[in-house]
C-alpha cells in the first residue's frame, strides 16, 4: 500500500505507545493512509461512519460485544464509494501477535458502509493487519484448512479470516457453505 511504499515502515511513524485502545495512535496511523483515500466522510473517533450495532460473527449468532460506530478508540471515515473504513492501532513497535504475524494495526473495512444495519464479520465486514511489511488480509498466517475452519466455523471466532479467502477466491461462496 501506498503508506508504506512513501513512507519508513509503521514502527517509524510515531505512533505513541499503545496497547490496543488508544486513539492518538490510530489518528497517526489514519494519517498515512487517508492522504491517499477519496474521503466522503471524515468521524475521526466520533460516531457516524459504521452501523450503530454490536457487530456480529459471521454465522450472525455470536455477538462480537464492539460497536464500531461508538468505540471512541478507532479513527474512522467513509470513502467517496461508501466504504466505511477503522483504523485501530494495536502496538507502535509493531509488536502485537496475531497467529504467528506481529502487526502494529488494523484495518477494519465494512464494504456496505452505514447502508447496513449491523457489521457482520466475514460477509460485509473484513479485516486486514498492518505490518511492518505492508498491509496483508487477516488469514495468511495459517494453512487454508484452519482459514477454512475459522472463517466458516460456528466458534467464537466465526468470521476471522474470511479476508483471505475473498481475496484469494474472488468470492464469498463461503457463505453457502456453512459449516
């Protein structure tokens, strides 16, 4: 992505230290990649850039408890096309784990923006990692059958890496496919 392609890699933008709930580091973070976005709608941390809903797991039973549209601890914006978009920063060093990937951030993207009436995680709502090395879809740390699993399962985690999945695939055919 552009951000990292201009600029040093995201442990070297300045974010202050977070350990996943601090917005001054995600307004940092924001910042590298919206110069280069079609911004419709700029929230900040404010509300009215995601449904005002819980947001949901991809089997839309278990409630993921964070609603994107009021969690202060997100910058958030809507794109010229209606995309909503979150940046949440998770480590300045670029520390946290997700899998076996360290990751300084992630990029929420709910492709329906505020024209749902709830995020569901894995159909309208998709999750990428901000690494030192760029911007990848959540997924790509793990074999395609655990991707598979997580993706389509009926766990706590329902929904979680579908990102790879649409975009290896091409396509949400998951979504028939229940598990």
């Amino acid at each position: 992505m552009m951000a990292v392609a201009e600029s040093e890699t995201p442990e070297y933008w300045g974010m202050p230290y977070t350990t996943g709930n601090n917005y001054a580091a995600a307004e940092v973070m924001a910042s590298y990649f919206i110069k280069n976005m079609k911004i419709l709608k700029d929230c900040k941390g404010k509300r009215g850039c995601f449904p005002n809903s819980v947001t949901y797991r991809f089997n839309n039973t278990n409630p993921w408890n964070d609603n994107f549209d009021t969690g202060s601890h997100r910058y958030k914006v809507i794109t010229s096309d209606g995309v909503s978009v979150a940046f949440h920063a998770y480590s300045n060093n670029c520390s946290a784990q997700a899998g076996n990937i360290n990751f300084c951030g992630r990029i929420y993207v709910n492709i329906n923006g505020v024209k749902d009436k709830k995020s569901i995680l894995g159909k309208n709502l998709f999750q990428f990692l901000l690494t030192n090395k760029g911007v990848i879809p959540d997924g790509v740390d793990v074999s395609y059958e655990e991707m598979e699993d997580t993706c389509m399962g009926i766990s706590n985690k329902a929904g979680d890496r579908c990102t790879r999945w649409v975009l290896s695939k091409g396509n949400l055919n998951y979504l028939y496919n229940k598990k």
